[in-house]
C-alpha cells in the first residue's frame, strides 16, 4: 500500500485538488470559487514571504518576551 501510495501521490493529490474544486464550483459557482483561490495564493505567498524574510518568527517573539527568558532559563536548567 505504501509503495502504491508513493508511485501515484501526484496523481492522488491532483485528484483531491479537482475534487475540491469541483465540489466548490458545484456549491459555491464559478466566480466564488476563483476568489477563493486567489485569495488562498494570496495568503500563501504572503506567508512565504514572511517565513523567508523572518519577519514573524516565533523565536524572534518569543526572546523579546518574558516568556523567551522563561524558557532559556528553562533549557538552561533542563541541561
């Protein structure tokens, strides 16, 4: 099953992908489902851009908070 999983996940994945689409367009129509999309690449792209730019990263936040000295006194202790 693994191997069947493994040799045909492109196909899978672009199955579920036309399903979903499909279901939208049937529930939501046509110009719905494109904002939807859209806004979903929108959303990605921004979350990239973001991720690769460091900008919202969770360690960054979390050291200029009480709860980052918090937890590298906690490493601290732990090693």
């Amino acid at each position: 099953m693994q191997e069947f999983l493994q040799r045909y996940r492109d196909g899978i994945i672009g199955g579920g992908i036309g399903l979903i689409l499909a279901i939208l367009l049937l529930m939501i129509g046509f110009l719905k489902t494109l904002l939807v999309i859209v806004c979903t690449f929108v959303g990605a792209f921004i979350g990239i851009y973001l991720n690769r730019t460091g900008f919202l990263s969770v360690s960054k936040i979390l050291e200029d908070r009480k709860i980052g000295r918090l937890l590298r006194w906690k490493n601290k202790i732990t090693k």
